[in-house]
C-alpha cells in the first residue's frame, strides 16, 4: 500500500454501496445548495440558541452571585466564548475520524455531540441547586459544542462550489451563508414568543429550555440532509480525486501555513461584525435600553432579513467584479460604519434599531463572500483540510471574543470603543487582502 493511499480516507460499507446504488444518479447544484444550507443553519441555530440565553438566562440562573447585572453578562459572555476555543481542537479531532473511518462516521459523531451538548444544557439546574458545579458544566457543554462543531465542517460547501458554473461562482459562494441568518431568525423568533408568552419567572425556570431541545431535533433533520449529499457519487469522485480528502494538520501546515494565517485575517471584518450585530447589541439593550426584548428580538428578526437580501445580492457582485473586490468593498464599508454605530446605539430605541438594520446590510454584503475567500489560497488537494483550519481561526480570534470585549470597552470606556473595535477588524481585513494579493500561491496538490 504506497503512501499516496495511506492518506486517502476510508469510506464505510455503507457509503460505498450507497454511492454504488445512485451511480447513475445526478445530484444537481440546486440540491447539494439545499442541503448546505440545512447543514448550516442547523449549526447557527444552535450556537444562536445558546448566544441569545448568554443574554437573556444565564446572567440570572448561573450568575446570581455577580455583583451587578452588568458583571454576570460578562461571566455569561466569557463561557460563550469557550466554544470558539474548542472550536480548532475538533477540527484537528474529526479530521483523523475523517481519514480513518470516513466522512460519514465524522459527521454522525460530530452532529451527535453538538446536539448531545445542546440539549444537555436544557437539563442543567441553576446557580441556586448546584452551585459552582452548574458553571463549570454550563461551560463544559458550551465546550462541547465548539468541539463538536470543529467536526462537523463537511466539505460541502467545496463540493458545491466545485459544481459551481465558471462565471456564477461568487453566487454558489453565497449559498452556504444564508444559514447564519436563517438560523438567527429562527432562534430569536423562538425566544421572543416565548419571552412574549410567559411570565418572568416562568421564562426564567423552564421556558428558556425548550429552545435547545429543539436545537437537538434539527441537528438529526441536518444529519440526513448531509449525509443523503456525503453518500452521493458527486461527492465520492472528488473523494477519489483528492478534492474533499482530509489531510493530516502537520501536512496542511506545513505546506500551506502562510496561507492560513492570512486567509484567518481576511474575513475578519466580517466575523468581528457578526456577533456585534446579533449578540451584542441585545446585551446592551437589556442592560442600558428600554425597549421590550420581544420587540428587539423581532428587530433582529427583520434585520437578520436585511442580512439574507444582502448575502444574495454579495453573489453577483462578486461574480461582476470579482471576489477580492467584494471584500474590499465591504471592508471599507464596515469601516464607514464603524463611525456611525456609538452614535446609532447611544440614540435610543429607533437609534438601536437602525444600528441591527443597517448593521446586518453592511455584514452581509461581507459575510456572503468569507467563505469563499478562506479556502481561495489553497491547492485543490489542501482545500478541504485547509479551509476547515482557516475558519476556526478566523472564528476564533474574529468573533469568539467579540461580544465579551465590546462589552466591556464600551461599559468602561465608552460606546466610541465598539467602533474602534470593529474598525480594527476592517483595517485587519483590508490589509490582509493587499498581502494576499502580493503574495505567490503555493501549489501542491498531492
């Protein structure tokens, strides 16, 4: 057996005579998108779910002995944190599973754990029954999830760009991105029936559990979509032709480690505004405003709409004038909007409420296109493996963090910080796109 195929991963009996029994079947882009798609929001859904009760719950249920309301949002946002942490630990994980046991096997373990973690936290007794040991399995289980989801990156977004028309590719790059938003609308549409629906006490003692019972449900719907995709004989060819091929991360560093440092750097305009237009802004309205949070939550619901029309028009434009253009672009209007967002969010509710708005149209002009940029510096054999190391990264230092140092600059310093914080993200991205256009790819597909 030569070294070549040491390295090629080992599909299970099942998804070989599955691919056997379709091998004259075609899966068309349009399907692979719907399942990318589910796959994705499935995700979002559930690191939504736990975002928003970082907000809404666990300052009260897990962090009654804060001094101040204020201080248990910021433990609350520390522990959200974690899973962005363990985020590039599952990565590094799954990729073995991948290579050893196949993509199937990966993702069935890894969706199981993500929605194991998700619903165990709907069981968890607060503060007030178990003490510190309801902290530290609060953060064990959001550790969970941010291993999980390391895992559960699929290789399905390539498999669709692969399939993708030559001159539509900033269109089927787009595709993948609409989960984020589909997720977040639906879980603050959740939360604010629920908040609506119940009283204080009520919300506080077994209402804000349903959420993540039915994160856990949606994650089995997600399964199947993705693995009826994994099994498909599209999806095996690029198997065999080393397209999709989990590589083993010494290898992919060691050949394309320039590559993701920079490809970490540049969507992180992006990443950095993601969790400052969802999670943040509902922190500081719950602690400084005075608007009812069933009416900002619908807020969000309709600028996460906003957000979806925007990743849908990023798609042609990008294809007009070309992904890094796009980037640029958005990544100078992320930086004009940094300007204006301490003064929407210190105006008042209309203030608040044109910063979720306009916030989500300048993200996802950007957001509609990082995907796309993370894996665009690496050879077809590295992509897949590659791809999956940049993102975490990116995650990790873009928006892991995001909420809990907004937070805190703006509690301390003033609400001027969250714009110089957003705009670091932007002059980081910008300069990221002028060394990566500078800078000569490195080729090697086997």
């Amino acid at each position: 057996m030569t070294a070549a195929t040491n390295l090629r991963p080992t599909s299970s009996a099942l998804e070989r005579d599955a691919r056997r029994m379709h091998a004259g079947e075609h899966v068309s882009p349009g399907n692979i998108a719907l399942g990318v798609i589910i796959g994705r929001m499935s995700e979002f859904f559930d690191f939504f779910v736990y975002g928003l009760a970082s907000v809404l719950v666990f300052p009260q249920v897990m962090f009654p002995f804060a001094p101040d309301r204020l201080t248990a949002t910021l433990y609350s946002f520390a522990i959200f944190s974690l899973a962005f942490i363990a985020r590039p630990i599952g990565s590094v994980v799954f990729m073995e599973i991948d290579r050893r046991h196949g993509r199937g096997t990966k993702l069935t373990i890894a969706l199981f754990v993500l929605g194991g973690s998700t619903a165990a936290i709907s069981f968890l007794p607060g503060y007030e029954t178990l003490g510190m040991w309801s902290v530290a399995l609060l953060a064990l289980f959001r550790l969970g999830q941010g291993f999980a989801l390391g895992g559960a990156w699929d290789g399905l977004a390539s498999l669709l760009a692969l399939n993708a028309p030559h001159k539509r590719r900033g269109w089927y790059a787009m595709i993948p991105q609409l989960g984020a938003p589909i997720g977040f609308a639906l879980a603050s549409i959740l939360f604010a029936y629920l908040v609506a629906s119940l009283s204080s006490e009520d919300f506080l003692s077994w209402g804000w559990r349903y959420p993540f019972f039915v994160a856990f449900a949606i994650n089995v719907v997600a399964l199947f979509a993705r693995l009826r995709l994994v099994m498909t004989q599209e999806f095996g060819t690029l198997l065999e032709q080393h397209e999709l091929e989990a590589r083993s991360v010494v290898d992919v560093v060691s050949v394309h480690g320039r590559d993701i440092l920079i490809g970490a750097f540049v969507p992180l305009a992006s990443f950095a505004m993601f969790h400052l237009v969802t999670i943040f802004p509902l922190g500081w309205m719950t602690l400084f405003g005075n608007q009812s949070t069933s009416t900002f939550l619908l807020v969000q619901v309709a600028g996460a709409a906003v957000g979806i029309a925007a990743i849908v028009v990023s798609g042609p434009i990008a294809d007009m004038i070309g992904r890094r253009a796009q980037l640029f672009v958005s990544a100078i209007l992320i930086a004009a909007f940094s300007f204006l967002a301490p003064w929407l969010i210190g105006s008042g509710n209309g203030g608040q409420d044109a910063f979720v708005i306009m916030g989500f149209g300048v993200l996802g002009l950007s957001f509609g296109q990082a995907a796309g940029s993370v894996s665009s510096r690496f050879s077809l054999g590295y992509r897949y493996s590659g791809a999956a190391l940049t993102s975490d990264l990116s995650w990790l230092i873009g928006a892991g963090f995001a909420p809990l140092v907004a937070l805190t600059l703006s509690s301390k310093f003033g609400l001027p910080f969250v714009g110089y914080y957003l705009l670091s993200g932007a002059i980081c991205t910008i300069l990221a796109l002028f060394v990566s256009e500078r800078l000569p790819v490195r080729r090697k597909d086997n």
